[in-house]
C-alpha cells in the first residue's frame, strides 16, 4: 500500500521529516509513506482564509497522488481543508486529520474538546473541514 501525506502548508517544513518518522514506525511493513507539500500555498493554516487559500493546491496533489498510483491520501492538517473535494473527486481513499479525531474521540468517551489556534478558527457551527461534528447521543430507546 502506498499512501501520500499532504501537509497543505508551503514552504515544506520541519515538521515533514517528524511526521514521516512516526508513520514509519508504526505501518505495515508493506506500506509506503511519502510526506509532500503542495506546490502554493500559505505558510501556515491559522484561520479561514488559510483553508481557501490551501484547498486548491491540496486537491491538485492529491490527484497528483493518484494519478502516481497511490493507494490513499492523509490531509495532514486539522482543519481538514478541501476534504469534501478531496473525496468527491479522487477514487483512492481519502482521510483528513479531523474526521479521524471526531469519530475515534467519539468512540472513547461521552464527551470532547478540540484547541485550536486563533480566534478566528473558531466557528462555533459545529463543521470543521466539511465534517459535521458529531453529536452526543444524550437518549436511548428500545423497542419490543
């Protein structure tokens, strides 16, 4: 299985070498993982304006990614940016960093939180990334 890393901030940062160092020490044997930078894009991905500015660059590389033959993609960024893109126009499997945390956050325990940076990040409708938050179940009903 090969799998690219899109860390969705230009130019490629420190971080790319750490971020390949982990995934490396828990994949299959089998797997490749290689960590890329898009092309354009801003520096850092600190409020709104950062996710727009990324999302395009993000989506040429990840069909960059498989048109290379990659088996899937990893939007390396909390905020998720261009995720719904990502999967409504690749066939590969897609996974953005939030819509992972959200549903294994769910799965452990009745209640989260999430920090970010930024008050301007903070949008306080309960979507990040095209991902709905998902809502705690507060009932349950059986039936006969």
């Amino acid at each position: 299985m090969r799998i690219k890393v899109i860390e969705p901030v230009t130019p490629a940062t420190p971080w790319n070498k750490t971020i390949k160092e982990v995934y490396e020490a828990y994949k299959d044997p089998g797997a490749e993982i290689d960590v890329v930078n898009p092309e354009k894009g801003p520096e850092s991905i600190e409020q709104i304006y950062d996710e727009t500015w990324t999302s395009l660059p993000t989506l040429l590389e990840a069909e960059k990614a498989e048109k290379e033959g990659y088996d899937a993609v990893i939007d390396y960024c909390f905020g998720d940016p261009a995720l719904p893109s990502l999967k409504e126009a690749l066939t590969i499997s897609v996974v953005g960093l939030c819509e992972l945390s959200v549903h294994l956050a769910s799965m452990l325990g009745r209640k989260f939180s999430v920090m970010g940076v930024g008050e301007k990040h903070r949008r306080g409708d309960g979507e990040q990334g095209g991902v709905l938050w998902i809502k705690r179940q507060t009932s349950l009903r059986q039936t006969n």
